[in-house]
C-alpha cells in the first residue's frame, strides 16, 4: 500500500468489496457512493472519504465503475499478493475455517492444518490436511508459511504461540481469548468475538 490506512478503513473498504461483488454478479456497471452508505447505514460522505484514499479509483458522473472500483479495492489492500496461512488447531473452529473457501479470493491460501490429536491427524478437510504439530516448524522452512490462524484452547494459546514464534512465522491471526506474549518483531491480530458481540448488544 501507498498510503498507510487505519484498520476501521480497511474494514470498511473489505465490506464495500462484497457490495461490489454481489453488483458484479447482478450484472450492474455503476453503483454510487449513496447506494452503499444505505446499504451499510453509513454517512455518504464517509463512504466518498474512504474510496479517494483508492489508487485509481475510477470515478464517473454517473457513480463509480463496479469493475474498477472493485479492481482499486483489492490492489490497494494487497489481495493479489497470495499469503500463505497454516490453521493451528483443528477444532470445531479451526476445521470451520478450514471450509471458508472465500480466503483465496482475498489472497489467503490456507495450506495445512495442524494439532497433536493423532485421531486426527492425517485426515484431511477441504483437500488440506491436518499434521503433527510436531512437524510444524519443519514445515514452515518449506512451504514458506507468513501466518498462523491460532484456533487452539485458550489453556493452550501461550504455548502454542511460542511455539509458532520458534518455528519463524511472524504474524498471528489469534482467535482464541488468550492475550499472547510475543517477541516486538511478531504481530499478532486478536479476532475478539466477543467484543465484537458486546459492540453489537450493548444497547439491546
């Protein structure tokens, strides 16, 4: 990315990516700024403020092109830059995302999935396969891993993540409710379910 855009943006720029597509699928050429703040039940100007951050964002009289928009959308936000993911835990959690096969259209290959119940071990879900956890740190030097969906036990996220952090991976998708302890050169995205609930119930 050329400009550094903060995270309730990039969130915002995701969800005008799935209008974009659902418009491309119905067959329509424009949509409008105004057409997808009602849709989201956002201020038009904030939706204008966020798309002129977008490299070419192709703006017409008559709204903006859906192709094109779409197009600024995933070249600013890198998804055609393939970023290879491993899911660590193959739980109810870990096997569901394992199914999402929407990641790949954000640039997300999930390549494997691993965990240390040997009953699992060796069957696969969604054609990737769950190993040893064991092998994890060998499989990293070869596959080229650059993230880890942490979906483990929260009992068992520090450990996990120490161990992912020795295995040279630097970047942590965590969905457990453990807050990790890293190394400064590791991040890590806390996936806060239940905040997220909390945000949307608070006032109910």
């Amino acid at each position: 990315m050329d400009k550094k855009i903060s995270e309730k943006v990039i969130n915002r720029l995701t969800l005008y990516h799935y209008i974009l597509r659902d418009y491309i699928a119905n067959g329509e050429i424009y949509i409008s700024s105004k057409q997808i703040a009602t849709l989201l039940k956002i201020d038009d100007s904030q939706v204008r403020k966020d798309l002129n951050l977008l490299n070419n964002s192709g703006k017409s009289r008559v709204g903006y092109i859906v192709k094109e928009l779409k197009k600024s959308i995933e070249m600013t936000l890198g998804y055609s830059k393939t970023k290879h993911t491993c899911i660590i835990g193959a739980g109810n959690l870990g096997m569901a995302l394992a199914k999402y096969d929407n990641f790949t259209s954000y640039g997300l290959n999930v390549v494997a999935l691993f965990d240390n119940d040997i009953n699992k071990i060796g069957n696969k879900i969604n054609e990737k396969e769950i190993l040893d956890i064991k092998n994890l740190t060998d499989f990293v030097k070869t596959n080229e891993i650059d993230i880890a969906i942490l979906t483990v036990p929260s009992k068992f996220a520090q450990e996990t993540a120490d161990l992912i952090v020795n295995s040279g991976i630097k970047y942590i998708w965590n969905f457990t409710s453990r807050v990790l302890k890293v190394p400064d050169d590791v991040q890590v995205w806390n996936e806060n379910l239940m905040g997220n609930f909390l945000q949307f119930t608070y006032n109910i």
